[in-house]
C-alpha cells in the first residue's frame, strides 16, 4: 500500500478514548434531553428520506459503529431498520451498545492485525477494500458527523442544542481531573 491510511509519526488519539469521547458527549445529550419538556425534538424532520426525523438520524449515526464491529467479529450485522426507538433514552442505550461491541471488536486485533486489508460489504456503497482499522475509525467519526447534524437541525428549528461537547472540552476536563487527583 503507498498511500497508507494511518502512515507518518504515530501521534494519534486511540478508539478507547474516542469511545470514551462518544459515551461522554452521550452523557451530555442525556442531561440535555431532560431539560426539554418532552421529545418532540426527536421528530424535527431531516429532509432526508433515509433519515426522516432526528431520531432515524441517531440511529444512524451509531449503526455503523455496531455493523463494522459485527462484520469484524464475524456476527451477522445488525439491521437497525428495525430499531423502534420512542424515547432518547433507548436511543443513548442503542448507541452505548454500539459502542460497547466496538470496542470488543477493537480488543480482537494486535497493530498488525488491524492494518490486514480485507473486504467489507458496505449496505450503501458496495464491497471496499479497507482495514479493520480504517472500519473502526470511520465507523466512530461517521456517528460524530452525524451527531453535529442533529445540532445543526436542533439549531435551525431554534432549540439550543447540548454545548461544549467538541472533544477539546473533553481532553481539558480529563486534563482538570488528573490535576485535581494530584493535588487532592
């Protein structure tokens, strides 16, 4: 491969933390969603006929995070169109348990393993030829894309979304929090 995908200096961040950056922001649209006086918002619509309404969107943005991790386990992927979701509280345990099977499909490869190009049947875009890690990394910044689609809609029907959920927020208060250990 000449143009390898993750090829220069190694200074990367890993899938663990960017798990735990998703989980986190997860944290924050739960707290968020108890503000709101009911989950009306789940139901603004996309104008996108995959994703209909704000709630297909999540789904979609952690199915990915499921279906790459299934295909690299082996599992049959599952079929989210199915996934009948009436409150955001289903759809942060959906997505907890997307990310939960991620990183045991993570936890199935050594750096080596994980570089091996393989096929991958896409539902959307036919058979590619990636590693098991260009999967698991797209599969975590396809649910971040699509959770700043759901604040872009949340913005354009005048409802504040959740804030200061950008991964620097997350880093400086991991970063505040070993401080506070240190000193503490």
């Amino acid at each position: 491969m000449d143009k390898a995908f993750n090829d220069g200096p190694q200074l990367g961040i890993s899938l663990d933390t960017m798990r735990s950056w998703i989980s986190w922001q997860l944290d924050k649209w739960e707290e968020w969603d108890k503000e709101q006086s009911d989950d009306s918002w789940l139901r603004i619509e996309t104008g996108n006929s995959h994703w209909p309404t704000a709630d297909r969107l999540l789904v979609h943005a952690f199915a990915p995070v499921r279906r790459y991790a299934e295909r690299i386990l082996g599992n049959e992927p599952f079929d989210d169109k199915a996934l009948q979701a009436d409150s955001f509280a289903e759809l942060a345990a959906f997505g907890r348990e997307c990310l939960a099977i991620h990183a045991s499909a993570s936890a199935t490869f050594t750096t080596e393993q994980a570089r091996a190009e393989t096929k991958y049947q896409t539902r959307s875009a036919g058979e590619w030829t990636i590693t098991p890690e260009e999967a698991l990394v797209h599969a975590l910044t396809h649910c971040y894309w699509h959770l700043g689609g759901v604040v872009h809609l949340l913005r354009a029907n005048n409802i504040a979304p959740p804030q200061w959920n950008d991964l620097i927020f997350y880093a400086a208060g991991l970063h505040e929090q070993d401080q506070s250990a240190s000193q503490g």
